[in-house]
C-alpha cells in the first residue's frame, strides 16, 4: 500500500526537472488511474525508489571492466549467456 501524505505530515517542497520519457511515464500512470495525480506519483514513486536503494544499494550502470571489449570469456568473438 503506498505511503500517502496526510495535512498533518511536515512536507518540503522540492523542484526538480527530469527528462521527457520520465514526465511522459508519470503522466501515463496518472492517466491509467495508478496514481490520482502527478504529485502523488511522483511522491509515490520517489518513496519507493529510496526504500529500494537503502534495501540493495546504488546500481552501477557501467558494465565490468574488459566485459564489452573480450566477450564474456575474454576471447574476442565469443559470447556466452
């Protein structure tokens, strides 16, 4: 069940700006009725992602060292999965 702020809840104000696709995602889910509004969403979705990263930690986005170059068993033109 998502966490929702109630009138008596201390809230900070915050500006951000985020890339299209994230604003057309979140516009999309408040469309299809998931969230009642863009500030619940992204609320909701803020909430969720920083119990996540306490849970598991930062996502490294950069793949191994020499993966990408030597293929996964270090020969240039073989790849297993």
């Amino acid at each position: 069940m998502p966490l929702r702020a109630t009138p008596n809840d201390s809230m900070a104000k915050v500006e951000i700006t985020v890339p299209e696709h994230l604003e057309m995602q979140i516009a999309q889910m408040v469309e299809e009725g998931e969230f009642l509004n863009r500030e619940d969403a992204i609320e909701d979705l803020l909430s969720t992602g920083l119990k996540a990263y306490k849970t598991s930690g930062p996502i490294d986005d950069e793949e191994e060292p020499g993966l990408e170059d030597d293929g996964m068993m270090g020969h240039e033109d073989e790849y297993v999965f």
